[in-house]
C-alpha cells in the first residue's frame, strides 16, 4: 500500500520513511545484544549494566521535555536530525567502554537522542499527513520500521554465531552507521510546514483561536484527559522493553537456549510485523482507536502468561515452538496497539502545541524504558515467572484505563474523518471510517479540539 496519495510531498515523504528503515536496521542489530554486549564484551556483571542504563535512561527523560518545545519553535526535522546523530556517536563509543562510567557516558548520549526520537518523529509524521491518512503513514512507518529492525536481528545474529568480541563490536558500529545514514537522510528533507506555532495562523494572517505555544507545558499539563491517556500507556509501554530486555536473558539463562535463539525471535516479531501491519490497520480501522489499544494490552497479557508457562517445558524443539508462538502472540499485540496508540496520542494533541504535547505522552515510553533495564533484571534475579506475571497484570489495567478515558478523549482522535478538504479522485480514508462530526475544513488536532477537550474534563 502506497504510505501518501500521488500528489505534491510524495518524494520527501518516501525520503522520510528510508530514513526511518535505516534507522530501524541499526537499532534492530543492538536490540539482540544490548545487555549481553557490555557483560560480555566488557566483563561488566548485568547489575551494573542495568543499572548504567537506567541511569543513562533517567537522564535521558530529563531532557525529554526540553525536545518537545523544541519541536514547536523549530519545526520536528532538526530534532530528528540531531537526534539519530547524537545516537549514532554513542553507538560509536561502545567499543571502548571498559568500566562502569564509560558505559554510563555512552549510554547517556544514546538516551538523550533516543528520548527525542518519539515525540519529534510523531510530529514529523503529523506535518507529512493528515488526518486518516496519518494513521496510514504511521501504519506504513512501523511496517518499514519492523522489515528494517528484523533484518537488523537477522544480521545481528548471524554475527553472534561467531561468538567473538569482534562480532559484538561490528554489531554496535553496525548500529551506529545506520543512525547516521538516517540522521542525513532527515537533514535533506525541505523545510515542509512551518512550525506549528506560524501554521496556526488564519488565511488573513491573525492568530486562530485554541491555546498558543506561549501557553507552553502548562497547557498540557491542564489536560486531564491527555495526562490520564499518558499515564494508562506507561505499563503497555514496559511490554516494548520486554523484548529487548528479558526475552534474551529469559531464554538463555533461565531456560537455557542457544544465544541466537533471541535474535531469531526477534526477527519473527519484526517480519510478521512489517508484512501483517499495514493489512491489519486497514482491517481495524473503522474501530475505536482506543478500542483496539486496549485490545491490544489483553493480547501482550496473554503473551506474557504464555512465556511464564514456558519455564516448565523441557529443552529442544518443545521449548523452541513454545517460544515461537508465544513470540507470534505477542505479535498480535503489537500489530494492535502500536499504531492506533500512536494516532491517538498524535490527534488528541494540538498543532500549536504538538511538539510538548507528545513530549508529555511519550514520558510514559521514557519512564518504561528508563525503568526496565533495573527493573526487570531485578525480578529476573528473583523469579522469571513472577516478571512475566507483574507485566500481564499491568497491561490489562493500562488497558481498562484507556477504555474508561475514550469518552473524554476527541471524537476526532478515538475515530478519525478522512482528511478534510484534500480528497482527490480514487483517494479515500479507511475503509469503514466514520465521520468524527467536525466541520468541513476543520483539521486535525486544530483549535477546535482542545476547547472540546475542556467542556468535557
């Protein structure tokens, strides 16, 4: 499926999503090693490795709410930019780590340009489309993204099978060298949109009505409703870090399989995603977003009650087809909450304050991803079955929540319109959508929707 209707923008929009791929393959190699690397490599124990990392991560959602004002004056391209190559030089330090600090140095540069990444990238999709067609973009997006991640793993782990410091090595820079391809790919994209702030201006040049970014964090902070959405993601969030972060300690050290067992599963995950995503939100659509963000948390609990179960399996290829359908459940997951989630969070926002609003929902993504390392290495150390308990009973009440907040939420972001006032022949919205009642010519995420916001908090 085509990401854009042919017309103007196509060109920077298909630039922006090689970007994407490039960075999803780096990023995919570092997934499979991205604890065992440090423990193995620098003979660092997991304590202190994790630790560093949630550190790292700590700083990291420091800064996080300085990126999203950034996107608001500068526009989400040089925050992207800036981002993939700040990571991108943290990845190139990773060979020379050799104690505790040094982790902690590099770490935190590939913190700080992965905490501007969310929020930037999301309002980076919202100024290339709109309206349903952003879900299709984001739909698109995490499908490349995904392709681009397994074949990352895929590369990953036929270097593992080396099982040599130089494979470990070339995994990190590998990692490194596809940020940077990203990072130039994002800096030649034209200017596009102006800020958000100037886009809100009227066609006889005064400024439209809602709240202006002078109105900075305290506007959202105002918005119930948006802080509730933030706070019911956080455990859905820790379901992301489960993958990257347990999965290979729980396979290798608890049930003891081959080390390249994690970068095979990772690349199942990535290749059912990148060819089930785009069908799957076509089919899921004409559905609540919040509705199938909540679906999506019962699949991830299920999931995780099956990898729980897999401790009292025996090793060979039981264990392994365990493994691989519990890893295609969690899939379904995945392919459910991830972009309805993300078009969510992206419409309930306002244009002039786009950028601090995602900056605020993606917190929940940065306290989920500052916490696990420690977090989970700690239950892990205590009891394998009980991490994966605490992780299904989490999701299901972040799911429960997200139910309850859909009626305060705007209609427009629960159950998208077509894009308004840009159809073109042979161009519709999804299959199925229904109109979400907003005046013709009424864009999405516009004045109009904090004012509803606020009647109903």
């Amino acid at each position: 499926m085509s990401p854009t209707r042919p017309g103007k923008g196509t060109f920077p929009r298909y630039r922006y999503l090689a970007a994407v791929s490039a960075e999803a393959v780096g990023g995919g190699m570092y997934v499979p090693v991205s604890l065992l690397y440090f423990h193995r490599v620098a003979g660092l124990p997991l304590g202190q490795v994790g630790g560093a990392l949630t550190v790292a991560a700590l700083v990291g959602l420091a800064v996080s709410p300085f990126f999203g004002a950034l996107v608001d004056r500068l526009g989400a391209r040089s925050v992207v930019a800036v981002g993939f190559a700040v990571r991108a030089v943290g990845f190139v330090c990773y060979p020379f780590v050799h104690q505790w600090w040094q982790l902690l140095a590099a770490a935190t540069l590939v913190a700080v340009g992965d905490r501007s990444f969310q929020a930037s990238i999301q309002a980076l999709i919202s100024e290339l489309a709109q309206g349903a067609e952003r879900q299709r973009m984001i739909a698109t997006q995490s499908s490349l993204r995904n392709a681009g991640f397994g074949v990352g793993g895929l590369l990953a782990s036929l270097a593992l099978a080396a099982d040599a410091d130089w494979a470990y090595h070339a995994v990190v820079l590998g990692s490194g060298a596809g940020l940077a391809l990203a990072a130039v790919l994002i800096a030649g994209l034209p200017s596009g949109r102006v800020p958000a702030a100037a886009a809100e201006a009227t066609a006889d040049g005064k400024p439209a009505d809602g709240p202006r970014p002078s109105g900075g964090y305290g506007a959202v902070l105002r918005d119930r409703p948006y802080l509730g959405l933030t706070l019911a993601t956080v455990p859905l969030a820790f379901c992301y870090s489960s993958l990257s972060v347990i999965l290979p300690v729980y396979t290798t050290q608890t049930l003891h399989a081959s080390a390249s067992l994690p970068g095979l599963l990772f690349t199942v995950n990535t290749v059912l995603v990148a060819l089930a995503q785009v069908p799957v939100n076509s089919w899921t659509s004409k559905w609540r977003r919040t509705r199938v963000a909540a679906m999506g948390g019962v699949v991830f609990a299920a999931a995780f009650l099956g990898f729980a179960a897999l401790s009292a399996l025996d090793g060979g290829v039981v264990l392994v087809s365990g493994l691989m359908l519990t890893t295609v459940l969690y899939t379904g997951g995945e392919l459910l909450h991830s972009p309805s989630s993300g078009a969510l969070s992206t419409d309930a926002a306002p244009d002039a304050l786009r950028g601090r609003y995602l900056a605020v929902y993606y917190l929940s993504w940065s306290v989920a991803k500052a916490a696990a390392p420690a977090l989970f290495t700690t239950l892990l150390a205590v009891s394998a079955q009980l991490t994966w308990l605490l992780l299904a009973g989490g999701v299901l009440i972040g799911s429960l929540a997200m139910l309850r907040l859909e009626p305060r939420l705007p209609a427009h972001a629960v159950r998208p319109a077509p894009e308004p006032g840009n159809a073109e022949p042979g161009s519709t919205g999804p299959k199925g959508a229904e109109p979400a009642g907003e005046p013709a010519g009424t864009a999405s995420g516009a004045a109009a929707s904090p004012t509803r916001r606020t009647r109903r908090s």
